[in-house]
C-alpha cells in the first residue's frame, strides 16, 4: 500500500460565493471554501495540500500525540502547517492569505509538538487575507514559494508583493 503513487491534490480554490443568494443572514461570515492546508516537509524538500489538516487528521499528524512542550519531543522532524487562502478577484484567483504553523515530529515515540490554538489562530488569519511567513526558515520558506509558483504561476503573479517578499522569492 505504501508503493502506490500519491494522489495529487489541488487547492479548494473556485467556488461560486456561498453567500449568493442570501440576504442577511450570514453575510460577512468567512468561509472555509477557499482556503487550503499545505504541508511542508522541510527535510524532504517538498509541500503537498493536504486536506485533513482541516481537522488535524493530515498524513503527517495521524497516529501521533502532541504535545504542548517543544522540548518532550527532542528528535521531532520538522513540518510547517501553512494555511493558504485563494480569492478570487476581477483579475482572476490570487494567493490572498498565508500562513504558517511549526509542527514536529516523531514518529518513533508517536509524539510530536504543536500549538493548536497556534494552528487555529494562523487559519483564522489566513482567511482574513493575512501573510504571515517571516518565522519561517529560508530552505521551508523557499520550498512553499515554488510550491506555489508551480501550482498556478499566474496566480503567483497576481498575488501580494508581500508575499513574495516574504519568501524572498522576487
């Protein structure tokens, strides 16, 4: 089972407004249709979406207990939990909020280190069009860039200076 290929996932990204339609109720609530979880496997180089991070049930986090404190799980491998929201603009879709949440693990001892709040906290940011990439190191922050670029380039060029910026990747 573990020989099969990987599915390829693509972003959430187009949908038709969820609030159309409606005249009150619920208007200006966020929405989760547009907004993805990217994971980052800093040591093997590479991002993928991974959708059941949305419930914290991603590849990388099943089967482990996290703990609060970074320093229990010494010999965690490093991840980053990046939550990335698309909108879609009269230019066409945009990457419009990202950002990142360190994650470790290990899967040895089946313990890792996160902040849930953290993680709860970045996604709620990323809906409301935040870019929040600077604690990132440069090797991840150069990964989740050409992630990024090779999803959708032109996406990548309609986005914010201050994303780019932030993964120093002009």
């Amino acid at each position: 089972m573990e020989n099969q290929p990987k599915k390829k996932m693509g972003f959430n990204i187009v949908k038709n407004d969820p609030m159309a339609g409606h005249k009150g109720f619920g208007a200006g609530v966020l929405t989760l249709d547009n907004i993805s979880p990217v994971i980052i496997d800093v040591e093997a180089g590479d991002a993928a979406v991974d959708v059941g991070a949305m419930h914290a049930r991603s590849a990388v986090e099943k089967g482990i207990k996290f703990l609060p404190d970074k320093t229990q799980v010494p010999n965690g491998k490093p991840y980053w939990l990046v939550w990335v929201t698309i909108e879609v603009t009269a230019d066409g879709p945009l990457y419009a909020g990202v950002t990142a949440c360190e994650m470790t693990v290990d899967r040895e001892i089946r313990r890792g280190y996160k902040s849930l709040p953290e993680h709860v906290n970045k996604m709620d940011k990323s809906l409301k069009r935040y870019i929040m990439v600077d604690h990132m190191d440069d090797r991840s922050k150069k990964i989740l860039a050409e992630y990024l670029q090779n999803h959708n380039s032109e996406m990548w060029e309609k986005s914010s200076e201050e994303l780019k910026q932030g993964l120093q990747a002009l």
